[in-house]
C-alpha cells in the first residue's frame, strides 16, 4: 500500500463535505430524511458525520504518535495541550461569532450572557463539535501515547461498559430518554442552563461533557485501526507487497482483517442496541461500536480501489481539497453563515404592517434556490451543495497555493 495512505485523505475530506451538507440546508423546514438526525433513537447517514470524524482524529494521530515517542513526553504534552486548547477556543468563539446579534432592530453585542426579546436569560454556548473533537483528542491522545494498542483497546471498552452503568444509575426508570437521562443534570450544574444547547425544547446539550466520555472511545477505535494500516504498510513495503508462502497476498490479508473486525463491532453494537439503544445525541456505547465498525468499513473500502486497485477519479480528488484544511474549512463553514445573518435585506412588512427582513444567508434560498422545480426539499439541498461547492472552491486555492492552516 502507499504509505502516503491517500485514503485516508479522502475518508476525512469526505466526511468534512457532508458535515457541511447537512449542517447548512436552505431552510430546516425543508430537509430529506438521510439528511437529517434521527429524532431521538436510531441511526440515519447524516449520524454518522461526527463519529467518522472523530474515527479520522484517530487515524491521523496513528501517523503522528511515533514522532511523540521519539521526542518525548514533554514535546507529547507541550503539542497535545496547545492542539486541545487552540480547537476548543476556536469551537467556543465560533458559537460567540459574530459577536453581535439583532434585537428590537439594534444590532446588540453578544456578552456572556443576556437576557432575549422574550426576558429569557441566554448566553453563549461553551459545548460544541470542536469542543468535543479538543477533548477527545486530549483524552485519547494520552491514552494512546502511555499504553500499548492492547491496553488501549481494553481502556476504550471499560470506558464503553462504564458509561452504560453510569446511564443506569443515574436514572433507573427512564434511564435513555430526553429527560431521564443524566447528563443533563450535570451539564446544567457545571456549564449553566444559559450556556446549554436548547433545540430539543429544553436545556439538553448533544455535545456535552458525560456524553463526550464514549466519544473518546471513537479517537482509540480510530487510531487502533490507522496504527494497525500503518505498521501493515510498512510490513509489506518491506516484503514488496509479495505473497506469503501460503499464498496469501498481504494487502488482501490486511483488509479481510478490518473487514472482520468492522464486522465485529457491528454485531456488537446492535447486539448491545437491543438493551442500550443505538442514539447519537447521548452518544450510547452500542451507537460508539456501530459507526466504528460503519467507518472500518467504509475506510476499508476506499484502501481496496485507492491503494490496492489504484483506481484514481474525480471525485476522490473533490473529497481531498477537504482533507487538506479540514479544520479551517469546518470553522469557514460556521463563520460565513453567521456573518452572513447579521446582514439583513428589507423584504416587504410583516402582517403587521411592520418592515420586514430577511438575511443575506437566507436571501439566497428564498431567491433563488427555492425556486427550482419539485418539491421544497429539492431547493434546501440544491442551497446545500451551493455552499459546499464554494467551500470546495476556496479550499482547491489554497491547496494551489500549498496554504495549509493546521493546529
């Protein structure tokens, strides 16, 4: 296999392309049911956005940890703690950005907390997906870095069958639903209902602090699989890619065993499911094992046509301009849409004779996406694909350009 493992790259620039697919429809009224979040319980495509990123944090640190290990711990730590508090700064002033927000027509500025048209208290948001990613990272990464790939896997499956007894102790009766799950209640305690995501109706944050404890497991999953691809490589790199005496070519042997071990996980998380149901927003241990095995999987198949097969197409060069700046285009895909709503449009009035306005991000759904022929959904994804492709466009520059932003 190449050892620049260009799979890889293509498995996370694609994952980066959908997380801003499904994250910017033209409207939230109007969006196809893959591209959706399962309502509670479940599994749909766009659940599997967030784990195959976290399973690509994992991947890429396999590439890095032996550097760590020939430097040293305090390059370990000094590299870890900059990485982690850079990404969560950079996920909290994204939920702050832009800074500002309109109310009673003034554009007033955000401060840590504030008081709605409503007299409801708000504030900014502290949790976030580049909030978990920094925790994730910093918590696997020193599992990884002081244990052998044995003890870590053992360390993210105790940590899998320990939040499952800490769901059930924290609430017997009701222990996987929206109100009866306990997370909240320490979320609200530490964070404060003000700093707490309220689109489910209530305070409940998807991104939480005892939900992220399973989400570590996807970093280890992630790694153990790139650090076993890795050292595979190089095996038969060494070998020249020749077949063993019981001839078994190598690279097909390397991946029947992800294939196996995909296959694994994934009786074991719908196994699991029928007791711990499969449910993202809490981020369930049957749902960890699931979207590991999916992306094992799918990871395996893109090694099979891009380093085995050496298939090369278009679409797998559309995918890499993501993989090249994953980080800075995910935070240019949240940035834009925000600056964008601040900059209202007059639109008419209302029904109450008032003016009317629309943002310049929504202007161009109502204008122009939304009138394409069928039905509404089709101009929501049609508004979608927009913006990823002009995301996908500032991002092939700078890649001409050999601009690459990392953390």
């Amino acid at each position: 296999m190449n050892q620049r493992y260009y799979s890889l790259d293509v498995f996370r620039g694609a994952t980066v392309a959908f997380m801003i697919l499904v994250n910017n429809p033209g409207t939230w009224s109007h969006i196809y049911a893959p591209l959706a979040h399962a309502p509670w319980h479940g599994l749909t495509p766009t659940d599997l956005v967030f784990p195959f990123f976290l399973f690509a944090v994992g991947n890429a640190m396999a590439f890095v940890m032996p550097r760590f290990e020939q430097t040293g711990p305090a390059t370990f730590w000094k590299k870890v703690l900059k990485r982690t508090i850079l990404i969560f700064l950079i996920g909290l002033l994204l939920n702050w950005f832009p800074f500002m927000h309109w109310q009673d027509d003034q554009l007033v500025f955000n401060s840590w907390t504030w008081y709605n048209s409503d007299g409801e208290r708000t504030g900014i948001r502290i949790m976030g997906v580049l909030q978990r990613i920094a925790l994730c990272y910093f918590f696997a990464s020193i599992i990884v870095y002081y244990a052998k790939a044995r003890i870590a896997f053992l360390i993210g499956v105790l940590l899998l069958v320990v939040y499952w007894a800490i769901c059930i102790a924290g609430n017997n009766s009701d222990p996987y639903s929206l109100s009866g799950w306990f997370g909240t209640s320490i979320d609200k305690t530490i964070l404060g209902e003000a700093h707490m995501y309220n689109g489910e109706g209530l305070p409940f944050d998807p991104e939480g602090l005892m939900s992220t404890l399973p989400s570590i497991v996807q970093v280890i999953f992630g790694f153990l699989v790139g650090d076993y691809i890795l050292k595979r490589g190089k095996a038969i790199a060494i070998n020249n890619g020749e077949t063993t005496e019981a001839g078994v070519n190598p690279n097909y042997q390397t991946l029947t065993i992800l294939f196996v071990a995909a296959t694994a996980l994934l009786f074991t998380g719908y196994t699991w499911g029928l007791s711990f149901p499969i449910n993202k927003k809490i981020w369930t241990s049957s749902y960890v094992a699931c979207t590991s095995g999916l992306a094992i999987v799918v990871l395996s198949i893109l090694i099979y046509f891009i380093e085995v097969k050496k298939v090369s197409a278009g679409w797998m060069r559309f995918f890499d301009v993501f993989g090249k700046n994953p980080l800075f285009i995910y935070a240019l895909s949240g940035l834009l849409p925000e600056l964008l709503g601040t900059i209202r449009i007059s639109n008419g009035t209302n029904a109450s004779g008032k003016p009317d306005y629309v943002s310049a991000w929504g202007w161009f759904h109502q204008n122009i996406t939304s009138k394409i022929p069928g039905p509404p959904e089709n101009g929501s994804l049609l508004f979608a694909l927009c913006f990823v492709f002009l995301l996908w466009l500032i991002g092939y520059w700078m890649n001409k350009k050999r601009i690459y932003i990392k953390v």
